[in-house]
C-alpha cells in the first residue's frame, strides 16, 4: 500500500491528518519514522559542527532508518554481529562501516574481514581483543584499520597506559592500520563543561602519543552523548550547545580529523508512535486509558513510572472527528487528566500520568512523538508475547513504505515440542 502524506510539523514529523490517515490504513500500534525530518536533522548538525567534523550513525539508535541515513553520514557504527548482517542486507559500504562492540568473537571478525573491502575501522577494548583482531587479520592476510577505545572508567575500552601498550604493538605489526582512538562516555550529557573535560582528556592523550611514539594519530571517533529534550521542562538552546560543542573541537591542539559518533540525538525527532485507545474507565476517582501498545514499544530516556509528562497528542475522537473538536474551555471535560495505561499485565505499564486529554474516549489515536530512538530496537518487547508494531517510513518524497508488518512473538517465547 502506498499513502503520501503531508510534510511535518514538529518533532511529531507531520501533521495530524497524515499520522491519523497511516493509523487508519496501517493499522496500531506502529511506529512511523520520517525521512525528511531525518534529513533535516543532518543537515542541521552539518551546519552547526566545524567543517570537516564527520558524522556516524550509531545504530543500535534506529535500525529501519538506516537505508535513509547511508547517504547522509560518513559512516555506520555496527556493534553485533546481527547489526552486521543488517548492513550487508541493505548494501551498506563496508568502507562506511565501524565494527564496534565491547564482545567480538572470530566469526564477527571473519564476516566483515570478507567484505569486499575492509571496513572503515574495527574497534579494539583490550588486549585480548587486540589479538583476536591480528589473529584473523594475518589469516586472512588483511591489513586491518584499528580504532583503539580508551575506557571512560567503566568495562569499556582500555585506560591510557594500556591503550599506549596496544598502539605500540599495532605500530609494529603488518597486519594493522591503526587510524586513532574511540572515546565515548554515555549519553544525555547535558554539561558542556563535562564535554570539555573528555575532550582535554582525549587531547593530552594524542599529544603523549605522539610524544612518546613518534605518531600522530590520523583520527578521533569522539561521542559526544548529544542531549534530546524528551520531557517538558527539558528545553534548552540547542543552537548556543552546539556553537559552543563546535568551539571546543576547534580549540583541541590536535589537529586530526574527528568523526562525531551520533544516535540518540539524530534519529529522535524523526519517530512517531502512535498507538489506539482500547478501553477508558474511572477507579478510585483517576481515569484510565488503555491503549493497545505499552511501555514495551517506548523508551524515553530518564521515563520511570511516568513521572514525566512525554510529548504525547490526542489525533482524533470516536468515529473519526477531529481531536481540534475539543470540548470548550472551563468544561468539566476539557480539564479531563487521564493515565494512559499499556497492554501489559504489570502496573509499571504507564506511559503517561494525568496527561490532559481532554474528551478522549475509547476508539481514539494516541501520537507520542521523539519516538525515533531506540524505542523500536530497545526494551521489553517479548513480554507477555504481544506482537511487535509494524514500522513506517516516510521517505523523502512522502511516499509510505510498510518496513516491517505486526510481527508475532509468541513462537520466540515458545518451548521447543
């Protein structure tokens, strides 16, 4: 089936006429990833970061957008050998590829050693690691490039001192290409002053490096933990964070090039989940609205028990009117608050608390919006065996593509007879 859709409004990425219409035709739950909002998002970060700063995609953030993401990134960060064979089923580059991840075993290592050409790097957290990657480097007789990770103080990566061990041994070996360092620290950073502190960290390094070793690292793969503003209260100047960002990279006395590892912050805007009300009923004096997905298709990072209000809207009203129709001010139903409530058989199934609704009623269409990042690859979704939502993509020109349909989890949750 094919449906053009308007072009968006917001971070819900188009209007509520079009996300009604895919809710209709396509049935809920679902998720809808917008391509054009994707592109524009890219391009926004292009603007505001220092010319020549590259862009990788991580991944593990969104996984059905990544074929409308190979063309707007400099690179791909896989970091399991399932995220692999997902660039190789939608003919990624190899050369556009960074095998990444804290375990890797010498099939992963094998399969994209094979590719047709070698990937734009394979990470190395420790020494084992290190000779694991030369191990099958020499049987395959490959020169392989390396990007060394230095731990920000947990089980990833290695410390200085064992990361200056590693390069010296990969400085000597044939097999190796050593192109710099990975450092990433986690995600949500809101603090530039705590950006500020890696990147000095990461800066003394390079320059030890090339003291010591007489080599100057070609690159850095640096993730920043860019901040998204899911919840209200959350909004910040994004434009001053980034100026500043782009100022600090400018300011590091290493001069190589930096690659800007990015998930969370360049898919979010880009996802809608939309989700339809199955039951509405009042206990205890709280009204409750049960939707037929739950908190196993959303992942707001920092959400717990609801506590947070997230960018959710009502799109229609029983029997198809519109949500604008909404009940006069100072009604008793237009102050209505309601808890929206998943399928789950748990009381943590609550996606929203006292979110004001006003008129809603069984039949009607949720919209959650900043649903582009790891709300379809992360989370609970075997529980209870419900079926996965079907995924959306709206490409650039509007048309809407059925990625992936409703998809049952029953038989993964089932015995072998």
């Amino acid at each position: 089936m094919n449906v053009t859709v308007p072009a968006g409004l917001g971070g819900l990425g188009m209007d509520d006429a079009g996300l009604l219409r895919l809710a209709r035709d396509f049935g809920t739950p679902s998720y809808v990833f917008d391509a054009r909002v994707l592109a524009d998002r890219v391009a926004y970060l292009r603007e505001m970061l220092p010319e020549g700063v590259g862009l990788c995609f991580a991944m593990k953030a969104n996984t059905f957008v990544l074929p409308e993401l190979v063309s707007l990134v400099d690179r791909i960060e896989a970091c399991s050998p399932g995220e692999l064979r997902i660039c190789e089923r939608m003919q990624v580059p190899a050369g556009a590829v960074v095998v990444s991840g804290v375990h890797k075993d010498a099939q992963t290592v094998d399969a994209a050693l094979r590719w047709p050409e070698m990937p734009a790097a394979v990470t190395v957290e420790s020494r084992a690691q290190m000779d694991l990657v030369l191990d099958r480097a020499r049987a395959h007789r490959a020169c392989v490039p390396l990007l060394l990770r230095l731990t920000s103080g947990n089980q990833f990566g290695v410390n200085a001192g064992e990361l200056k061990q590693l390069a010296r041994r990969a400085l000597d070996d044939p097999h190796a290409d050593l192109r710099g360092v990975q450092f990433f620290s986690g995600t949500q950073k809101t603090s530039l002053k705590r950006i500020g502190r890696e990147l000095s960290r990461v800066d003394r390094l390079l320059s030890e490096m090339a003291d010591e070793l007489g080599w100057e690292a070609p690159e850095l793969e640096y993730g920043p933990g860019l901040p998204v503003a899911y919840f209200a209260g959350d909004a910040f100047d994004e434009t001053a964070f980034l100026a500043e960002l782009a100022g600090l990279l400018e300011g590091m006395a290493w001069r190589g090039h930096v690659t800007l590892e990015v998930g969370r912050s360049m898919v979010a805007s880009c996802g809608t989940y939309l989700t339809r009300v199955e039951d509405a009923k009042e206990n205890a004096g709280a009204r409750y609205a049960i939707v037929d997905g739950g908190m196993h298709h959303l992942a707001y990072y920092g959400q717990s028990m609801a506590m947070r209000q997230p960018p959710c809207r009502l799109l229609s009203q029983v029997g198809g009117a519109p949500a604008d129709e909404a009940p006069a001010a100072g009604s008793d139903l237009a102050s209505e608050a309601w808890n929206i409530c998943g399928s789950l058989c748990t009381a943590n199934d609550l996606l929203a608390k006292q979110m004001p609704l006003a008129g809603l009623r069984a039949g009607d269409v949720l919209a959650f919006g900043t649903a582009g990042a790891y709300c379809a690859t992360e989370g609970i979704s075997l529980f209870l065996s419900r079926d996965l939502p079907r995924v959306l993509v709206v490409d650039r020109s509007g048309e809407v593509r059925l990625v992936r349909d409703a998809l049952p989890t029953d038989q993964l949750n089932s015995p072998t007879p």
